[in-house]
C-alpha cells in the first residue's frame, strides 16, 4: 500500500493467529486460513475502505473516513473464521489482533513471527515502534501492550548502617526511589466484566394498551438513537452479541413473574451455519430457569420470506426461546400464508417516515386483525415515539406497544404491572 492515505485515515495491521489448531491435531494450512479472511474482507470490507496482504497471515486495513477501526466489526471476522474453519469445535482456536499506528509502524507489526505474536499476546511487548494493539477473539475484545516491559531498575548498593532501626528519611535527601509508580507497564490481564454504566444497550418497556400495564421489555441498542441501524450482516452480527452479551446484566435484577424479554436477531444471519454457532455461544451461557420467560425478535424479516428459512429460524430458536416474534417492516404483510405455529407475534417496526404516513400504517396493520387472531398470532407495534401513535394503536384495537412514546432506554428490564398510560412514558429511576 504505497498509496498516499489522506490525513483522517484509520489504518491498522490485522494479524491471524492460530492459537489452538496445532495442539487440537487440526492443522489448518495458513493458505486457507488467508483465503477465508480475504473472501470475507473482499465482501465486508468495500469501497473506499481497502485492503490488501503484506504478508502470511497479514492484512493492512484502511479507513478513509475514520480514525480508528471499530474492533465489533474484527470480532465479527474472528467469529465468521473460526466457525468456518472449526465447525463444532469449542472456541479459541483463531485469534486476531490488531495494530494501530502509523504506517511504517503497521508494516513492522506486519513482519512478526507468529512466535512474536504469541509473546505480545501474552503482554512481552516487542521492539517495534508502540501503537494500540487489540486481541481479538470470538470471546473476548481486549487491549495489550505494544511496547516490551521497562526493565527493572538495577539494585542500589546498600548504606552500612543497614541494621539501623527504620525511620523517615532525612529532609536534605531524596526519598528512596518508588519503584511501584516508576516502571511503564500496562496490564495485560483480561479487564473485569463491564459495568453497567459502560453498556451499549437498554430495555424498553411493552406496554399493553388494554389493560395499562408494563407486560415485559426488548432490549434496544442506544446508537440507534442516534443513527439508523446499519445494514451488513457482520456489523449486524457484532451487535447481536453485544445485546445478548449484555442482557445478561439485566437478567439478576428480574424477578420472578410473566414478563417476557425479547432479544433482537437478525432474520439474515439466524439462516448462517457460522453465525447460528455464533449466537448459540452466547446463549449457551444463560440461566435455563429464564428460558420460558425470553423471546427472541427477529428484525428485518422479509415481507415474503422462504418457508424453509422460517422453520430453520423456528427450529433454531425453539431451544432457547419461549417466544418468538418476527419483526416486520410492511403493515401487509401475508401472515395468512404462515403456519401459526412459526410465530407466537408479530410486530409492526414503523418506518421513518411523516407522522401521517406512520399513522396510516398502523391502521392498515391492525385492519388485519381478524387474520392474526384465527392464527394465534398477537400483533404489535415496535418504534411508537409520540402520543398521537400511541392514541392510535388504541383507536385501532392494538395490544402491544413500544417505543419512546411508552419508555426511554432503560439501565434494567422494568417493573411489572399497571402503569396508567397518562404517565408515560416510563423514565430510569
């Protein structure tokens, strides 16, 4: 890459390590393991933004319209990798890590050994020039020094009076040298959990309009409030583990009852082998007592999806969830042509469009009504923001809603119960 890069350029080394497939006695040839992660850049990582191989096992990476690289998206990769390369395997075996820095020092980071990448990885540093360096793995997204450990400083040669009781200092004299603050030696170890002030995410309330009560909650991710929900599959991917990695802070402060909590998922990637094993990581970790309170949302769902591809979602998801509702965008969508049993709901999400013409698709969902109902489907309504939806959803006989009309995004899933609707929206305590 001997292009000249415009000033806002993140550019970044991107490293494959192979941490496990030798003492698996699953050799994977490097040539494999290179074309996968090209194949996968080649499709995810688009113009303007390019890439190239400097050398085995390395990729340089730049943005033109960033500074730095968003680590979620190289998780997805790590995921995608390992997954196609390791199917059925436990996980650790490909482990990425990146550097940033200036591009001379990328190139350097480039030419490690993989023996080198190992010893940073574990926080020996190298005698490269620094940067930030990340490990990154289907498990874990973590920063590591770059530069090696300062040496320790050399023993001083002992007074003689060394038997003389201990007392402070002479005030003409320096103090000891304080040799805890001195040495620059970052912390390699896996940081602690996240707090939850740090998550990315929170939970909305479902509100149902008839009886006035808070019946469960759906997490909802806040850059959405600030932006559209992107649109590739691994960014999707990277922000569906996020989610289901951080419900699991909310699940301790749940109490026991009827509510359900739903999880968003992406219809596209739930019909991936890779990222079926993906997701089946993180649930693998949940409490199974919660199992008959969580329903999984299944956004971006066609307005005519493949039979097929329903039932391989349904049967997916069966194991996991107690509820499963698919998200749809279209207020005609043909729930007549669906088994009943493929979803227990259906939610409307409302587009960004005019208030009238927001308005104007709920009434058309809910003109269905008698359709859903000889199915066994509910029907709701996902991304309510004002009071003159939500007025409308009850004019059109609507059950279940959500959105910044009904609650904002909340640290925990809420209470239960009756909350008179003159009172929302909900706010965090």
């Amino acid at each position: 890459m001997a292009v000249k890069l415009p000033a806002m350029t993140a550019i970044a080394c991107l490293r494959i390590l192979l941490t496990a497939a030798e003492t698996a006695g699953a050799s994977v040839p490097p040539a494999h393991v290179e074309a996968a992660a090209d194949l996968y850049l080649k499709h995810r990582w688009k113009h303007p933004r390019r890439y190239g191989v400097v050398a085995p096992l390395a990729f340089v990476l730049a943005d033109t319209k960033a500074e730095k690289l968003d680590p979620e998206e190289m998780q997805a990769l790590a995921i995608e990798l390992e997954t196609s390369l390791f199917p059925g395997r436990k996980s650790g075996q490909v482990c990425l890590m990146t550097f940033e820095g200036d591009e001379n020092a990328v190139l350097q980071f480039a030419s490690l050994s993989q023996g080198e990448l190992a010893g940073l990885m574990a926080g020996r540093g190298y005698s490269g020039a620094p940067g930030h360096v990340q490990v990154i793995t289907a498990e874990e997204i973590r920063a590591v020094p770059s530069a090696p450990p300062e040496a320790p400083p050399a023993p001083q040669a002992k007074p003689a009076a060394t038997t003389a009781p201990i007392e402070a200092p002479p005030k003409a004299k320096p103090a000891p040298a304080k040799p805890a603050a001195a040495p620059v030696r970052p912390v390699a170890a896996v940081p602690p959990p996240k707090p939850a002030a740090s998550l990315t995410t929170g939970w909305r309330a479902i509100y149902h309009l008839p009886t006035e009560s808070v019946v469960g909650a759906v997490l909802g991710h806040k850059a959405d409030l600030a932006a559209p929900r992107p649109e590739e599959d691994g960014e999707l991917l990277a922000r569906d583990l996020t989610g289901l990695n951080d419900a699991q802070f909310g699940f301790p402060t749940v109490k026991t009852g009827e509510g359900a909590l739903f999880l968003p998922l992406s219809f596209w990637n739930l019909t991936t082998p890779a990222s079926q094993e993906a997701y089946k990581r993180r649930l693998s970790r949940y409490p199974l007592d919660l199992q008959p309170r969580l329903g999984a949302t299944v956004y971006d769902t066609p307005r005519e999806p493949s039979m097929g591809l329903l039932q391989q979602i349904r049967a997916f998801l069966h194991g996991s969830f107690a509820y499963i509702d698919l998200c749809i965008s279209d207020p005609n969508f043909p729930v007549n042509t669906l088994p009943g049993d493929i979803a227990s709901s259906i939610t409307l999400e409302l587009r960004d469009e005019p208030d009238a013409e927001r308005i104007k698709a709920i009434a058309l969902f809910a003109s269905r009504q008698s359709v859903y109902r000889a199915k066994g489907v509910h029907q709701g309504v996902l991304g309510v923001r004002n009071a003159k939806e939500l007025d409308a959803c009850r004019a059109a006989g609507l059950g279940y809603v959500t959105g910044l009309a009904v609650s904002a995004l909340l640290d925990k899933p809420p209470a239960l119960g009756a909350n008179p609707a003159d009172a929302l929206p909900l706010q965090a305590a």
